[in-house]
C-alpha cells in the first residue's frame, strides 16, 4: 500500500509539473505572435523605458565603473547616493578601479549594493584586473548578471568601464560631470593634459552620454556627433526646505550695526575660495554700515581671521562657525557671494535660489543654464574678483535690482532639478537605462 501511495504521488507532482510547463510555453508562445512595430532609436530613446509595467517597475541591474572611493566611507554622500539609487535597481554593483598598489576587496554595503575595489599601477592591468573581478562575481550559469555598464567619470572609470561593456558585450554609458575639453579647468593642473587625452579616446565611439550640465551637453553634441544619446542627468534639491521654512532670527537684528549684509559660505582652508570673497567685497567695508558674514570654519580661520585684521575690516567681517541656523541667514542678508565652482558651492547656490536671496557668483554650467546674467543674477567668469566688485557695486546703486533678483528667484524652474527626492531618482534610473535601447557598442 504504502509503494502504491507513493507512486500516485510522484505521478501527481509530474502531472502539476507537465502543466506548469505547458502554461509556461503558451504564454511564450502568445507573446511572441504579438506584432510588436519597428521603431527608431531616436523614438525608442524618446518614450518611456519598457521596463515598466502596469504599475509595479521592474528594474534593471547595473554595474557602475567609479572613481568615487569614498562611497566606502560610511555616511559619506557618495554612498547617501547609491543607497537611493539602490531603491530604483534591482541590484548595483560598483567597481572601483584605483591605478596604484593596493588590496583587492569585496564588500557589500546593503541587501543589493556590492563593492569591488580594484588595484594596478597600469591602466592595462588595471583593465584586466576589474575584468577578471567582474567575471569571478557576476557570472552565474555562464550568463553575465548586470544587464548595462555606467561609467561615472571619462578618465580612468570610462577607460575601465569601457574596457568592461565591450567584453560582456552590455551596453555603456558615459557621466561627464566636468567638462574635460574646458580651458579653465586644464589651466587648474597640469595633470588635466593627461586626463583630457584619455576622455577624448574613452568618448569617441561611445553612444550613450550624460552630462552634468547643458554645457557639457553642447560641446558634447558638437564633438561627437555620431553618438546618438546624449542629455543631461537630472538633477535633485529641495528648494521648498528653504522656501517653506520659518527664520528663527533676522540677520539683522542680529548685528544691527549693518545696513547692508553680505553673506559667503566656505569651508577656511588655505585655498579657499573665500579669498576671493574678500577681495571683491573690501572695497565697499571702508563703510561700517556695510557687513559680510562668512558661514564656515577650518584650520585656516586664523590665517583669515589675520588677514581681515591687516586689512583692517575686523568690524565689518563677522566669522559664523557654530551650528546657528543656516536658512535664517540666507533668508535675511541681502546679497549672496558665491566665488567657489564646485559641487558644494553649487548647493550654497541653490540655498540661496531657494531663500530668494539676490547672488552674485562665479559662472558655471549649471548657473549658466538658471540664471539670465542680469536680470536673475549677477555671474562673472571663474577667478575674476574684479568683476565680482563690479557686479556688487552695481547692486548697491541699484535698489530695483533686489526686488527683481528675489522675484526671479521664485520663478526659477528647471527639468532637471527635482525637488522630490523620490521623483529625482525615478529621473536618474530612466535616464540611464535609456541606454538599454540605443544597442551600445564599445569600441
């Protein structure tokens, strides 16, 4: 008896198998008679990402190629980044690839984020290096795990990512968030030379490109023509936290002494772009009615603490290094000075877009495609103090112009800045599997 009932349910579990394979095949079968129309790239790049279906997403799994090492570094905004950008993936793998000595590593930072860190004092050998690492822990049953490449650099990430998509045979993506073809930037360092050699080999053939400007954008189009997927990443910042926030104190009540109030931001480092905050302003302090509160601290405040004694402005410039609250300064001074180019800098300008307090400021692509020089800002070429002081004189002889800035201000809008952190991520995620539908090939 027992055999028996034994038999009868292995022939059961067989029968529930066969149908289960059955269904399998005509559901197969029922979709692939379906005619699915032709579409061009440019349509297809154009639409939504065919990922989505009805109302549950299903995500895609990508491999990043990036020299952002402090993503290994807890709390750090580089790994903020990718565990937001963990929740639109189905899984994201990370290859650091560093040309120096050093340890190979494997971490895991959450249930779908993997890290391999990746060493060689070669680019040849570091090529190889993150290839053999790739293969060792994302190929499973012969097949490769990740369904697309993102690069997040063109210097040595886009050299590696490259190297990586064409022998997986997944599509690539390139991020460009500094333009490597800009004057100013090869001027910084004779280092960039070299770098810029290697972005213009890395770029050339490549299909999919993100910038991190419209700037970039353009000398992107113009220099590869060719690649038929190139936009700018959009970009996240919650201007309603400082629109929608009360002040706990005006700035001026605070040092009534001030008719007028400057405010800076930076962190008091040797190099700060600080220096050129009180260049610019020094000429309009000779006025003890005229303030300039720099929010920041660092191991050279007492070098900056000197100089404002040598240039006698000790009672004009007031040092802001406590944890006070930062939107009420914002909010209350009169003019922001934004002489710094780079990300943070960009966030203090964003500060200041979002309090509707009128700047002045150093250009950079990202100004450039918010502001209309003169009518929603002042903006002067990078490193140019003299015309930060011009732009400040202009303001203070004219009083409409404060009016008019903060108006600006709460109309200031841009596809690309989100203001919800959710919605900005969704972006990011369809802007970069776009490249599933281009039919990359790395040469």
């Amino acid at each position: 008896m027992n055999s028996s009932g034994d038999n009868w349910t292995n022939e059961q579990e067989k029968a529930a198998k066969s149908l289960e394979h059955v269904l399998s095949e005509e559901t197969v079968n029922d979709l692939l008679r379906e005619k699915v129309p032709a579409k061009r790239v440019e349509d297809a790049v154009e639409e939504a990402p065919l990922l989505e279906i009805a109302e549950e997403r299903v995500r895609s799994r990508a491999l990043f190629v990036s020299g952002e090492t402090n993503i290994l570094v807890a709390d750090s905004p580089e790994q903020k980044y990718y565990f937001s950008l963990s929740k639109v993936f189905d899984e994201i793998h990370i290859v650091l690839p560093v040309l120096g000595k050093g340890k190979e590593s494997v971490t895991r930072l959450t249930g779908n984020i993997w890290i391999y860190k990746v060493h060689s004092p070669y680019s040849f050998f570091l090529k190889r290096a993150a290839l053999r690492v790739v293969r060792e822990n994302l190929v499973f049953n012969g097949a490769i795990r990740p369904d697309l490449v993102v690069a997040r650099d063109p210097f040595v990430a886009g050299m590696v990512g490259k190297y990586i998509a064409k022998k997986i045979k997944r599509p690539l993506q390139i991020h460009v968030l500094i333009n490597p073809f800009n004057t100013l930037w090869l001027q910084k360092d004779k280092r960039n030379v070299e770098l810029q050699d290697m972005a213009e080999k890395v770029l050339k053939g490549v299909h999919s490109l993100r910038a991190g400007s419209e700037g970039i954008e353009k000398s992107l189009k113009e220099r590869y023509k060719k690649a038929k997927d190139v936009s700018v990443l959009p970009h996240y910042y919650n201007l309603n936290a400082y629109k929608d926030s009360a002040i706990a104190f005006n700035v001026h009540e605070k040092y009534p002494q001030y008719k007028f109030i400057m405010l800076a931001e930076g962190e008091l480092v040797a190099d700060s772009n600080i220096h050129d905050v009180i260049t610019a302003a020094r000429y309009f302090m000779s006025s003890p009615r005229i303030g300039l509160v720099i929010l920041g601290d660092g191991p050279a405040k007492e070098l900056f603490e000197e100089k404002v004694k040598i240039l006698n402005l000790q009672k004009n410039v007031v040092f802001v290094t406590g944890k006070d609250d930062i939107i009420s300064y914002y909010k209350t001074a009169d003019l922001f000075i934004e002489a710094g180019t780079s990300a943070a800098s960009e966030e203090h300008i964003l500060r200041a877009v979002g309090a509707e307090l009128p700047i002045v400021a150093y250009e950079t692509d990202i100004r450039n495609d918010l502001f209309v020089e003169g009518d929603s800002a002042f903006m002067c070429e990078p490193h140019d103090s003299y015309c930060l002081t011009s732009k400040i004189n202009d303001f203070l002889n004219n009083p409409a112009l404060r009016t008019r800035f903060r108006k600006r201000s709460r109309n200031l809008t841009s596809d690309r800045i989100h203001e919800d952190e959710g919605a900005y991520f969704e972006a990011l995620a369809n802007s970069i599997e776009q490249v599933l539908f281009v039919g990359e090939e790395s040469k």
